[in-house]
C-alpha cells in the first residue's frame, strides 16, 4: 500500500483531532508495515492510548522536566524532540535492515 502523506494527513484529520497534524519526517521504507511496528516499539513509552496512534513528545515520566520556552535554551524543543525520535527509528531500522530513504524537506512540508 501506497500512501501520499498531505492525502493520509487529510484523511486523519477528522473530529478526533483539534487541528490538521503537522508533517515532520516522510520516509519511504521496504516494508511498511514491519517499519511502522518497529517505529511503535520505538515509541512505546510515549503512546497517548494503547488504541489509537497518537503518541507524546515525551514519556508521561518525563513531562514534568520540560518547561516551554526551555529556560536554558529559549526556545520550544519539540523539533528537538522529534528529530531525535526519529533518528531513535532510523536506529531501529538499520539494526533490523530495514531499507528507507528519508524524504525530510521536500514538497510534503
């Protein structure tokens, strides 16, 4: 199966979410399906419920260390944040051998 993400973004945006959902990483992989529950085990720890497929910048455990604009730092850290779940996924992916190309800063964002 064949996903367009702005099309798959679309069609997530429904009643369940407040807004549209923002576009951060698109990658093109060998195998959907085993990446995405690779990328899942990745995220374990940040699923918003066990049911649906959204998930927390941060563990539940970890929230109460943030502080938006981060003191130190001065600015919000989520790209911080996504950018470094993401590279935790590619991890997972080489490990298991799982071909992908990442599509970052392309016509999808």
């Amino acid at each position: 199966m064949i996903y367009k993400p702005v099309a798959r973004r679309k069609q997530l945006h429904t009643t369940g979410t407040a807004e549209p959902m923002h576009i951060h990483t698109v990658w093109k992989v060998s195998n959907m399906i085993e990446a995405e529950t690779i990328a899942h085990q990745v995220m374990v720890g940040h699923r918003v419920n066990r049911k649906r497929e959204f998930f927390h910048l941060v563990t539940e455990s970890d929230v109460d260390k943030l502080a938006t604009p981060h003191p130190h730092f001065g600015y919000d850290l989520a790209d911080d944040y996504l950018y470094t779940i993401s590279v935790l996924i590619e991890k997972a992916w080489e490990d298991l051998e799982i071909d992908y190309t990442c599509e970052k800063g392309n016509q999808y964002f």
